[in-house]
C-alpha cells in the first residue's frame, strides 16, 4: 500500500468540495440581502456545510431551534424564525432537510 486514497475516492471528495463550493455564493447573497454579519447552513443533523462572515461559535444548536419551532405548527410548513440578543438577531429557515440562518447586529 502506497497511502494514497484510491482514485474513486478523490473524485467524490472533488464532486462534494464542488457542491459544496456552490453554497458561498448563496449564503453571501443571503448575507448581503439582509444586511448580515453571516450566513451558515447546516444539515438536519447539526453539520456545518458552509458558513460566511460572523456565525454563532456552536451553530448545530440552530437545527433543534428550527425543527422545534416546524413542529409547533406541521401543517403550515417550514417557518421562519427569528429571534434576538442584545448582540445579534438570526434568522433561521429549515428546508429540504438543512437550515439556513443569517445572523445580523442587533438593533441599537
């Protein structure tokens, strides 16, 4: 065995680096469109796919935030949910099994 990672191996690393290179923009509009601070977005289990700019130190919380929140009201969809600190506000929004959240400065 030589080390090196079979050559299977490398394309799905270079196909989910690739699909995962696509977020950035997406968060960064989100970001900009909401005049944030950042953007992340996670899997339903709490993984970080992508972040931009000023995130929460510990974003997998967020997950349970949302789908709580979808919960309370299954019927209506995935809701948006919105809720603020005296540093920031961040937004969240569960869809298609991952969550999106946009942290903004809070309001002084």
């Amino acid at each position: 065995d030589d080390g090196r990672a079979p050559q299977r191996s490398n394309k799905r690393r270079s196909c989910a680096m690739s699909a995962l290179g696509s977020l950035q923009p997406v968060l960064e509009k989100a970001k900009e469109k909401c005049n944030g601070q950042g953007a992340t977005c996670l899997t339903k289990n709490g993984l970080v796919l992508q972040s931009v700019g000023v995130v929460p130190q510990r974003p997998e919380f967020l997950t349970k935030v949302a789908q709580g929140c979808a919960r309370l009201e299954p019927t209506m969809g995935s809701p948006v949910i919105t809720f603020e600190t005296t540093a920031r506000t961040v937004t969240l929004l569960e869809d298609d099994d991952m969550v999106v959240a946009v942290v903004q400065k809070a309001d002084d």
